[in-house]
C-alpha cells in the first residue's frame, strides 16, 4: 500500500540547518513511505542552498541534486511529490509487459517526480541516484533496466553491495 509523507517548509529549514557538510540534505521518512510532498518554497529553498535531497523511502533511496531540482520547479506550482514504489505491469503498455515478459523481469518499481499531478522526465542535466534495497546473494547477478515508452529495454549501469543495487539517471519515464 502506497504511503505519502507530507514535509513543510519548516521542517525542510530544521533538516537544512543540519545538515552535513557534504551539501545533502538526508531525510529519512516513515518506514512504509513510498512518496513524500514537498511544498514549492522547500524546493526553491534547496535550490538555493546547491544541496543534494536524498530521501529514504521504504524500498529504497532517492538522491536528487539541485538541478533535478531546478528541472521540477513550475512557476505557481502548489506541490512537488517525488515517489520511490513498487509498480504494476498493468500501468505499462502492450509493448512494455511483453518485453518485460520476454526477459523475465521479476521487480517492477517505478521511480517518479510530479509538479502538480505533472510527470517531470527530464532532469535537463540533473542527476539522481536511485539505491533499491534488494537481497543480494554471492555469485548472483541482477540487472536493472530502464523500459522506454516503446517497450525497448536499456541496461543501466549498476552498483551493487550487500543488500542494495544503485544506478545514476538523468530522466525518469
């Protein structure tokens, strides 16, 4: 069951003036959090700052820098929603199940920014790293892809450690 947090801007002030070093805003959500809300002043308040906000979410975690966050600011938006879920075959198109399909893929999660109900897609030069926590076992290997509009599956480059793979992106689709 999906779980949205909801964080104010004071909160975000609170995380920011303690923030580390490194310019990462880290915010750790309830433990069955799938998506938080952020209001737009937040936002723009990172922005601002040049932090990273790296959210940790049930399945996994979500780091943004500041300009995947400049690429979701909307002038007049009333919210900003970032999502970490395990998604549905059925929200796919034909062309994406079968080729799901056809390669066996097992773990469908579904990474997402809305400005206002709208899906941003691209960070226009902003990165974000998406951790998803996973049993890891020696000697076995898994791969993640990324499924385009079309059904075609791209392999990412992945990092893996112990109990988690990690990839670097500049879209979400």
């Amino acid at each position: 069951k999906d779980m949205e947090v909801t964080l104010d801007l004071n909160t975000i002030r609170d995380i920011l003036e303690n923030s580390g070093a490194d310019g990462s805003v880290k915010i750790s959500l309830n433990t069955a959090a799938t998506s938080v809300k952020l209001p737009p002043e937040a936002v723009q308040l990172l922005i601002e700052e040049g932090s990273n906000l790296e959210l940790d979410f049930a399945g996994g975690t979500v780091t943004l820098d500041s300009k995947v966050l400049a690429a979701v600011m909307r002038e007049d938006a009333q919210a900003v929603s970032i999502a970490l879920r395990h998604g549905q075959m059925s929200q796919l198109n034909d062309m994406q199940q079968d080729t799901l399909a056809l390669y066996k893929v097992e773990v469908l999660l579904q990474a997402q920014i809305l400005a206002d109900g709208e899906e941003i897609h691209d960070f226009q030069g902003g990165q974000a790293v998406v951790q998803v926590n996973c049993p890891t076992e020696a000697g076995s290997e898994y791969i993640i892809y990324y499924v385009d509009e079309e059904g075609t599956l791209q392999i990412m480059e992945t990092q893996q450690g112990d109990g988690w793979l990690r990839f670097t992106t500049g879209h979400f689709s």
